[in-house]
C-alpha cells in the first residue's frame, strides 16, 4: 500500500472500496478541481436536457407553430433589411437560412420553392423583381405562400424595397 504523502503528488489513485479502478485523487487540488468539474458538467448536463428535452428527440422536424414563427419573423427581417431579393442568386438560400436562424429545427427538415417564373434581376437595369415562394418542412403539414416584390435603382448596392407577403397554404401554380 503507497504512503498518504504519496498520493497527495498525484492525480488519479487506486480506488479503496474493493475495485482495482483509478479514481481523482480529493487529497490533490487538479483531482479536487475534477471531481467538481465532473459534477458541474453532470449537474448542467441534466439541466439542459430538461428545458431541452428536444436535444434527445432524435428529430429534426418542424410544428406547425414553430414554422409559423420563423417564417414571420425571417421575412421581416429580410423586408428590413432591404439587402436581398427574389432575382438575387440562390435566394430560396437565403430563405431557407434566415427562416432556420429563427427557428430551433434542423435547416435540411425546410424546404423553399420557386412557385413561379424565375424572376429577372434589376441589379443592372433597375425596376422591380418579384416572385412566390412556398415554404414547407419536413414533420407539419403546415405550408406557407410566400409573395417578395422588391424594387431597385439601376446599379445600386441595396433594394429600395422589399416586401413579403406571407398567405397559410402552398402557392397554387401560377
């Protein structure tokens, strides 16, 4: 058996109650700063988990009012910010990432289509660009039509405009 002034030098010991495990050593300050470190880490594990109970669901679906939420508030924001519009690039992206950013569901589980014509760009040439977009995701039936008119200036860094309307139901086709 080692001598107590031994085991105050070092940081795992072996366990006395009958096991051949290691175990933090309480008489050493790093195995005393584990062993609360090891508590705290459980202690907010579980506290997490029960105002998250989501976290172990294994699901990456949407509710129905969850997606109501997030949409509503992605496309004020988007509408606020003037900074993007129907005729800008890959913007069924740009829907799609700002709806998930408002949201506590998985961004893959969303899906944003092109309702209509593709609309022409007025980066170059200014005038207005519009389109409908419907949103649905993966776990609700829930869907939403999506109507963006955005007006531009010829050559200019931002839209003077943006302005989405949200309608319950897919977009019929136009």
């Amino acid at each position: 058996m080692t001598d107590n002034r031994e085991d105050a030098d070092r940081i795992f010991i072996r366990g006395r109650w009958g096991t051949n495990r290691y175990v933090y050593n309480p008489r050493n300050p790093i195995g005393r700063a584990l062993i609360v470190g090891s508590l705290l880490f459980a202690v907010c594990g579980v506290f997490l988990l029960k105002y998250n109970p989501e976290l172990l669901s294994g699901t990456d679906g949407w509710d129905g009012d969850e997606l109501r939420s997030a949409v509503s508030a992605a496309t004020t924001e988007l509408a606020r910010e003037a900074e993007f519009g129907p005729g800008t690039i890959n913007y069924e992206d740009i829907l799609q990432a700002h709806i998930a950013k408002h949201g506590r569901s998985s961004k893959e589980a969303l899906t944003i289509a092109l309702a209509s014509e593709p609309p022409r760009s007025a980066l170059y040439y200014g005038g207005t660009e519009h389109a409908y977009y419907s949103v649905t995701a993966k776990g609700t039936g829930t869907a939403f039509c999506l109507n963006v008119h955005a007006t531009m200036r010829k050559m200019a860094m931002k839209y003077d405009s943006v302005i989405i309307s949200v309608h319950d139901g897919a977009c019929s086709a136009l």
